[in-house]
C-alpha cells in the first residue's frame, strides 16, 4: 500500500531540497525523490564543484603571476591537475552528505530512485533498470527536476571530444586546447579556468559580445581582460558544425561571411540549457508545457493541474539556483497559507565567478535608456579605490541606474573584485526601495570595496569624492 503524504516533492536540487526542508519546518509531512544525491546539479556538478575549481585557478594564477608584486618569490610552480579535479569532488560530496542531513533533521523522507507521475496525486518510483520499486501518494505535488544541457544536432555531444559542462569538471587529464561555444556564465567560467592552468582557450559566441545579457560596457571590459590573458574571442559567429576526428575536434564556424575551420582538443558545448520535462508522466496528465518548460502561474506556481506545482530550471528562465530556492519557500509558504510576498523577478542579482568577476541586478544601462524615464548613471572604478589598490586587484568598475527624478534604483553592474559579494548591498536597498540618497548617506566602511558602491551612486548625482 503506498505510504501518504501531504507533500511529495519530485526532484532533490535547490528547488526541490530547499522546498522540502521549508515543508518540514512548517509541519507537513513531506517526501522527497530523487535518484541521484540530494543537491542536484547546482550542488552536484554545477555552483560548488566549478566554483571550487574556479579558487584553484585563482590561487596558481595568484602565486605564479603576482607573488612578485607582493614580495613573494617562489619557484616551480606547477599544478596536478588530477588534484585540482579531486578537491572539487570531495566538496561536493560533502556538501551533498550535509543535505542529506538537514533533510533527517527536519523530519523529511527520503526515497532514492526515478519518480513518474501516475495520476494527480501519485508518484511511482523505479530503480536504474526502469523496475517500479515503490509508490506515494500526496494531497500536493511539487515538481522540481531541474534542466540538462541543450544539444544541438549539429554540434553532437558524445560526452568523451564534445563534452558539457558535467564533463568538463571531471577529466581525466587536462586538454591542451579548448573550445567553447557560447559565452554565457557556464562558458565563461570554464574558458577562466582552463586558461588560467595553460589551456590554449577559444570562445565562439554568436551574439555581439560575451555575457550577452550583462551590460555592454562590462562585457567590453570583460572581453579585453580575457584578450590580454591570451583567449582568443570570436563574437558574432555562427557554429557551422562540430566534427570528432582523430586529432581532435574541428569547428566550422561562420564570421562575416567567412568560413573559418578551428581545431581542438576538446569542445565544451555551453549554449544553454532546457527543462527536464520528459519521462516524468507530464504529458499523460495533460500538465501543460510551453517552449521545453512546464507553464505555471507565478504568483504561487501552480499548474492547469489542480495540487501540481513547479519551481526551478524547469519553469524557465532564469536559470539560477538562488531562483529555484527562492520559488521553493515562496511555494511551500503559499500552501501553508502564509501568503508570502511575490518574487520581483527584476531584481533577480546574476553572478558570473570568472576574474575579473561580474555581477548585476535590474536593467542594464541600454535597457533602461528604452524607457520613457529619465536617468542618471554613476560609475567608480576600482582604479580609484583604496581598499582594491592594497589588494593588487584594480580592475573594473560598479555602475549604477537611477531613475533621475525619484533616485529609484533601477539596476546595476560590477565587474571588479569580489562582485558577486558586493551586489547584495544593492539588492537589499533595491528590494527596500531605497534611493541615491540611502546609499549616499549610508556611512560604509573605510578601507572597503564596498565603499566602491556609495562613490559609485554619488557619482550619478554629481556627488562623489574620490574621482
């Protein structure tokens, strides 16, 4: 007889394990499924074990290209790359195993193994072979299965030459080229990586820049910072094709009008990501789809399915794991009844951990000049800063977008060190509706980064000290 539940949860990633533990926390009797390790790609194969390898390409880099600037002098640097690669599996397992813990600690069940939906309010659970080892029912279902890699037929993945990013944090040996395809975060971190520990490094992007989605001007800086570490770029191409041979890989690709052939070692296929939709019984249900992704209403995430609901890469974009956990409480909450505030999906902060790291919040300069407001835009570069010049580490800006009238923040952008850190000041003040003002008069810190933020939004009005 299958054990009942009042919630089932479909998936172990960040939307699935934060909404479970959130479940448990507040009472319900909950279960989660998942075949693999609780953490799913993010915790798994995707933000710890890269960001782990992206600390160790920052140490090498840090000691063989720096120490000097610091009165350090040290000799035969190399690096193990095997070493490199094990350091980042153990944190990930560790960080796995200490989920697997909070789940037994907020009273949360378990089941390892594929859930399929068998009616509304049924899971069947099978084992690796496809054999139906359990079943559940539950008064609610979320479904949390995450996202896989895009494939393009023209661009064949076989996981071994052409390779996504699962691959390229668990290889055998390091290649000695590399090319990548799309400029995305993924991309991007990656070409960091693996040129940083002596990787001959090329990115083909087909839009105009890098990081399409960030704003131009830290896109360009991006794009000279990696010039000047020996990637060669190649923006508004098209990839023509991928073929394994055995030398390598060739790349066909197309670049004003040109067909230019590049060869590789290996091929890191970053263009994306879809949402894992088949195989979970969706369609026999008649949950509606949209574009690969299962459609909900985000105001509590609910399907055209009476007690299914979805969160997480599997709803579309944004693909973010801080999103998926985020739309985990706020749904969870909503079944309880706690009526949470709506997600501002404007004020989404994006993350890139490459270096010089990138980060941004709200519209881009572009985006909000498109509007009928008026605006103001202030920049401090970290060439000015204190703190950065003591650090050795001047590269970049923080620019930020207000609305001139009012002094609402409308977004903004780092490049610069420790980015992905300093954005949070402006989400915090963003999600308040604080104004120039807030920033301005808000004392910070001296010798910070941080100040870099206060320089940068009295800039905008004419006000900063230090450029």
């Amino acid at each position: 007889m299958s054990k009942h539940y009042e919630i089932a949860i479909l998936g172990g990633g960040p939307g699935g394990y934060v909404a479970a533990i959130r479940a448990g926390q507040l009472g319900f009797k909950t279960v989660v499924i998942d075949k693999d390790n609780l953490g799913g790609i993010c915790l798994n194969w995707g933000c710890i074990p890269t960001k782990s390898l992206i600390k160790n390409a920052e140490m090498y880099d840090a000691v063989k290209n720096h120490s000097k600037d610091f009165g350090i002098t040290v000799e035969n640097v190399s690096i193990d790359f095997q070493k490199v690669i094990k350091r980042s599996r153990d944190i990930s397992d560790r960080i796995t195993k200490n989920v697997e813990l909070l789940i037994k600690k907020n009273k949360v069940d378990r089941i390892r193994g594929f859930g399929k939906l068998a009616s509304k309010g049924e899971i069947d659970i099978y084992d690796d072979a496809g054999a139906r080892i359990d079943s559940v029912t539950a008064d609610k279902i979320i479904i949390a299965t995450g996202a896989h890699p895009k494939i393009f037929p023209s661009i064949p993945v076989d996981r071994k030459n052409i390779i996504t990013s699962t691959e390229a944090m668990n290889l055998d040996k390091q290649p000695k080229e590399l090319i990548v395809i799309g400029a995305g975060a993924i991309g991007v971190e990656f070409a960091f990586f693996y040129n940083v520990l002596g990787t001959k490094v090329t990115i083909i992007e087909m839009m105009d820049h890098i990081l399409p989605i960030e704003d131009k001007e830290v896109s360009e800086t991006l794009e000279r910072s990696f010039k000047k570490r020996g990637i060669e770029l190649y923006t508004s191409t098209k990839v023509l094709n991928a073929e394994v041979k055995d030398d390598g890989v060739t790349v066909k690709i197309e670049k004003k009008g040109e067909v230019i052939e590049l060869k590789a070692e290996k091929v890191l296929s970053a263009i994306g990501v879809t949402g894992n939709i088949e195989g979970y019984g969706l369609e026999q249900l008649g949950v509606e789809l949209e574009r690969n992704h299962i459609k909900v209403n985000k105001a509590d995430y609910t399907t055209n399915i009476e007690g299914i609901y979805d969160i997480g890469d599997v709803i579309g974009a944004p693909w973010l794991a801080h999103v998926a956990s985020a739309e985990a409480i706020h749904c969870v909450e909503t079944i309880k009844g706690l009526n949470p505030p709506a997600i501002d999906y404007s004020s989404i902060p994006g993350c890139t951990y490459c270096q010089p790291q990138v980060a941004s919040i709200g519209l881009t300069e572009a985006k909000a000049r498109e509007t009928e407001r008026e605006i103001k835009v202030g920049k401090f570069p970290f060439m000015a800063s204190g703190k950065a010049f003591a650090a050795g580490d001047r590269e970049g800006f923080v620019k930020i977008i207000f609305d001139a009238e009012y002094g609402e923040i409308l977004g903004a952008h780092i490049i610069g060190p420790e980015a992905t850190e300093l954005i949070a000041e402006i989400g915090i003040a963003k999600s308040l509706e604080a104004d120039f003002h807030s920033i301005v008069k808000t004392i910070h810190a001296h010798p910070t980064l941080s100040e870099s933020i206060m320089e940068a939004a009295a800039n905008a009005y004419g006000e900063s000290i230090h450029i």
